[in-house]
C-alpha cells in the first residue's frame, strides 16, 4: 500500500471500465445516456468513485508512522468533529457525520492532522459504521501503542433517510474504547470534553 497522498490522478483503463458500468447503469434505468446533460455523467461518476473508494489503496498506518514523536506527555489528547463521508456498503448510499477521537501517549505522539486523515482511509472505502469505527480504533492502538484509545462516531445515513424507513432526524453513534479508555472514569472524561463547548 502506498503512503497517504492526494488522490489528483485516475487510473485510466479502472476509469474506463467504471464509466462503461455508469453508462449501463444509467440507460438500463431508462435515461438517454446521448441527452446532452448525461452525456458526460458516465466519467464524472466513475472519477467521483475512484476518489470516494481511494481507501483501498492507502495504508493508514504509514500515515501514522511519518508524524511520531517522542515526547514525555502522558495525558489525553483529544480531536473532536473530524467530519467524515462514507458509503454504505449495502446500498452505496452515503452516510456523514462527525468522528470524536482521543490517545492516551505512551511516549510517543503523532501530528495532529494525520488523526483526520486516517478517518479519511477508512471512510472512503465500503462501509458499516460499526466497522468504521472499529478500523479507526484498532489502527491507532496498534500503531501509536498508546496507554489508551477512544472513538465515538455519530452519523445520518441516507439508507435510512432517502429509503426502507425514511426517517430523516436519526443518526446513529458507535464507539470504541482500549486500554485506560475502558476505566470509567477516564471514558466519562472522554464522552464530557467531546459533549462540552470550551469556546
């Protein structure tokens, strides 16, 4: 797997193939797929998954591995609202939200902004929440080898809002806790300092 980047260039013959399917897709639902505002619908479909799937193709835990530090701080650290966008692995429809993730060093940090980047890895691939949530978990404890780790996912999924029930104020929250996580007192510092609004 290759180190996080950009996602700017497509593999053309993955890019072909996807926008052939679109184009099957799109008539076999009846539209004219020579009408003039579909007529490039095909290939803007098949770049817009290539870039929401680019998941597959990145290993978060080198993401991770170039931004580690030593540093003798042993307290929580938390980044809270990491917005997230997904597919439902069921119906690839989209599900959003925000991601609550927070460690515990054990000598050891890691930049800032690669904790996003990480739920990018995994949420732009075909997903459940639960396992979103699990992926990201496990990824930081076995990489940073914190004393703790923690991640709260609250999300609206358009499988539910769209279709089948229809209900358009739900959201869902999935969580995972490790080490020191798992004490309640440290997990219900956790769940105050992402509930509370320190501004």
């Amino acid at each position: 797997m290759a180190p996080y980047k950009s996602f700017e260039e497509y593999n053309i013959e993955v890019r072909d193939d996807l926008k052939s399917n679109f184009s099957n897709i799109i008539s076999g639902l009846g539209e004219d797929v020579q009408r003039e505002g579909i007529l490039k619908t095909p290939e803007r479909a098949a770049k817009a998954m290539m870039f929401l799937m680019q998941g597959y193709k990145i290993d978060a835990k080198k993401i991770l591995e170039e931004a580690m530090f030593e540093e003798d701080y042993n307290e929580m650290v938390i980044v809270k609202d990491i917005e997230l966008y997904s597919l439902c692995e069921h119906h690839m429809l989209p599900f959003f939200g925000k991601a609550h993730i927070a460690y515990i060093p054990n000598g050891k940090i890691v930049g800032l902004s690669k904790i996003p980047r990480v739920v990018d890895v995994f949420a732009r691939r075909m997903q459940v929440q639960e396992r979103l949530t699990h992926d990201i978990l496990e990824c930081l404890n076995d990489t940073l080898k914190p004393q703790g780790v923690a991640v709260v996912i609250e999300a609206s999924h358009m499988c539910m809002m769209m279709r089948g029930v229809q209900k358009q104020n739900s959201t869902t929250t999935t969580s995972g806790f490790r080490g020191q996580f798992e004490k309640q007192e440290t997990r219900n510092e956790f769940l105050k300092l992402i509930s509370s609004d320190l501004s």
